[in-house]
C-alpha cells in the first residue's frame, strides 16, 4: 500500500451521518511511515453523494484511480482502520488528490 491508493473499507454499520459499510476511501499514511507495516491505517472514505461542504474533495474518475463516477473524499471522516479491513484495489488518486485532501485536513485541524 501507498499514500493516495484507492482501497475498498469496511467501514461497519454507521452511527448517524458516519460514512459506513463497504466503500472505497484513501489511504492517507505516508509511504515511509507505511515501510514499518503498521497494523492500523489512516483512510479517508469515498462518496458518491455530492453534498459542496467545503471539507470533501473532488476525485474525478480516471483510469489511474479506478473509480466509476464522480466521488468525494470526506475529508472531516478520515479514520484509523485495521490493515484488514483494507482491500487493494489497484487504483491511486495521485499527489494533486493527496494535497489538496492534505491541506482540507490541515484546514480541519488548525495544522500547519
């Protein structure tokens, strides 16, 4: 796995407006952190539903990240899962994708 790999996550059964079930989300652990094989990971899920908050970002569908539609990543809902939970699916949304999510975070955390 690599920061920016579109994986397929079991989220599990959400509690409110929790993204849940099975989806796909971002792997968001840099790659030298990921060298270690951590046991848990940072993914942001995916959606499907276009909701203009201004913590989602847009991944349009190409052929590098595998996707079907028009998605957004949720920003505000990255989590830690287990490695486990985690299916490969081959894709990668690209370093454009990874920044702008990595600055939406900043922006969500006060970060520099």
């Amino acid at each position: 796995m690599n920061v920016g790999d579109v994986v397929i996550v079991d989220f599990g059964v959400p509690v409110r407006s929790e993204a849940g079930f099975r989806r796909p989300g971002i792997v968001l652990v840099d790659n030298a952190f990921l060298r270690y094989r951590p046991s848990t990971i940072f993914v942001v899920p995916l959606t499907t539903t276009p909701r203009r908050f201004p913590s989602h970002v847009e991944v349009a569908p190409d052929d590098d990240n595998g996707l079907h539609g028009p998605s957004w990543a949720l920003v505000e809902q990255m989590r830690a899962v287990a490695v486990e939970r985690c299916e490969r699916t081959g894709g990668d949304v690209g370093p454009v994708v990874v920044s702008q999510v990595l600055d939406v975070l900043a922006m969500i955390t006060g970060m520099p």
